[in-house]
C-alpha cells in the first residue's frame, strides 16, 4: 500500500477497533464527534468492528450525523486481533494523521486537534499521546506516559504531572491511545500482527518508528481521554481470560528478544521473567476462582513457550 499525500493533507483518521462492547463504542464516537477545535482537514473516524448488529451501528451513525466527522465503518465477518483491526483501519482510513484509540475510552474536545497540532508542529515527535484518565476517577491520571528500568524493563505508568505541568513529557511508548503520521506508520509495515496480534504491539511499533524517523514519542499535557478500565489486579495486569493471560506472558519475551540489549536479554532469561512471573501469579488472586487456575496455568505456558522474533 502507498499512501496519496495529495488526500486530505491535514485530516485526522481516529482508528477504533470495537468487539462485543456497544455502549463503550457509542460512547467514544460521540466523544470523537465532539472533537472542537479540528484540523483543517476535518476529522475521520474509522470503526473496525464485528458481529455488531444494525441496531448498534445505526447508533453509530446517527452520532455523527450533522457534525462535520466523516464515519466509515468496516464490519468484518470475525472478529480479528487488536494488532489486525489496526491495521484494517488503517487500509481504510484518508488522512495523514491516524489516532489509535480503544473502544473504552471518551475524548476531551480538542484531544484529536492537540494531536494534528503535535505531529505538525513538533519536528522531533513520531508519536503524540494525550493524558489519560481514570473513566471512574475523572481527575486521576491512569497514565501520562511511562518508564522503563534500564536493566528489568520494569514499566510504570505515570500517574501524576510535574509542577509546573509542561507542555510535553518524553516516554518510551504509550498504550491505549496515540496518534503517528500514517507515512511513518506504513514505512515501518504497521503492527506486527503475526508475533504481537495484542499486548506489547504498541510498544514494538512504537520503538520501530522512533528507530526509523530518529524521533521521540510525547505525553502532550492539555489532550485528555478518559478510559473505562476496571480497577481490579488481575484486570490491570490484562489477566481477564486464559488467552490474555497466555499471550501477555509470550509477548513481554517477544519484546525484550526484538528490542532489548543484550544484557538486558540475559537479565530477562535468567531473573526478570520469574520475577513478573511472582507479581502475575499475585494479581491472578482477585481472579474469580473457576477461572483462577486456568488464567495461572496460561500464564506459565505463555512463559514456557519459544518465542518469535
């Protein structure tokens, strides 16, 4: 796929993959469609979705109905990974901006135009990203961004601001929600589908788009979204069904072999991997017991697998 930069030279793509969850995609459409300010070009919102009746997508439609968003909606036959639903939205998106969001998060108004503006006016960013907010806390901060220790990749989310806020705030990567330039995202073939269809996929395409562009990803401090997540361990550790569990634990390896040093590998193998093994097999306790011992054994089976590189 080539990309015609003649089309829409300042339009926005928000991508949303939504499966099984009506009412969080309703609610993050008509949050899209509340976009104020947008960008020159307008904005576009591109749902990827499957299995979604016509009294769901009418909904959808009809949000969006009279406010200037252009809505395109794939319906897939199956429902596809993360990682894929991405990428299909991508295919079938027009601007040169796409701002991945999930299904369970609600925009403040001048969220996609904080991100227009970072990627246009920034020239040492590849990636924009706005504060993100607790849904069931809305002046707690789920995440402004990350870190990771040098040596275990231990990742931390950022929960608060410095005083004074800045305008922006350097991290690694993001989850959840963030915008690139579709030329940079097509450079680098997209999300890797095949070794990260769900989890650590924001963070390898992240890490192989500040490799090619030789740029750097940013928290912009004044873009809001606020993101529905339970508040649960196991829930905020992804351990919500046996899959999840396996592919959260095979994924993290994945990352480390694709994008770690080599010591940092060796750390991984020999220490870091038994230790987040200890720390999931903890949060898997507020799992519900019929559940419970699958999700663990899916975990160490995930840890235990060769991983693809």
């Amino acid at each position: 796929m080539t990309f015609d930069g003649s089309r829409a030279m300042t339009r926005v793509s928000v991508i949303v993959p939504s499966y099984g969850r009506p009412e969080s995609v309703l609610r993050c459409v008509n949050s899209v469609a509340k976009s104020d300010p947008r960008p020159a070009g307008g904005v576009e919102l591109v749902v990827v979705c499957a299995g979604y009746s016509g009294e769901v997508l009418a909904p959808l439609r009809s949000a969006v109905e009279g406010t200037g968003v252009e809505l395109e909606i794939v319906d897939l036959p199956d429902p596809v990974p993360t990682s894929v639903s991405r990428n299909i939205g991508v295919w079938a998106a027009t601007g040169t901006i796409v701002f991945f969001v999930d299904d369970d998060n609600v925009l403040s108004p001048g969220c996609v135009y904080a991100m227009w503006q970072a990627l246009t006016e920034w020239k040492d960013c590849c990636v924009a990203a706005p504060v993100m907010y607790w849904g069931s806390e809305p002046d707690r901060i789920w995440c402004a961004g990350l870190e990771r220790s040098p040596v275990l990749l231990r990742t931390r989310w950022r929960t608060a601001l410095p005083v004074p806020v800045p305008e922006r705030l350097s991290s690694p990567d993001f989850p959840n929600a963030f915008a690139v330039r579709t030329r940079d995202f097509l450079s680098v073939g997209g999300f890797d589908g095949l070794v990260f269809p769900q989890f650590y996929e924001e963070a390898d395409l992240i890490a192989r788009l500040k490799a090619l562009t030789t740029q750097s990803a940013f928290c912009v401090t004044s873009a809001a979204t606020w993101h529905h997540i339970g508040k649960e361990p196991h829930r905020r550790f992804h351990l919500t069904t046996v899959p999840s569990a396996y592919r959260l634990a095979l994924n993290r390896k994945a990352f480390i072999a694709r994008h770690g040093r080599r010591g940092q590998r060796l750390v991984e193998l020999l220490l870091g991997r038994w230790l987040y093994l200890i720390v999931y097999l903890l949060a898997a306790r507020t799992v519900p017991r019929p559940d419970r011992g699958a999700i663990r054994r899916a975990y160490v089976r995930g840890l235990l697998t060769p991983t693809r590189r």
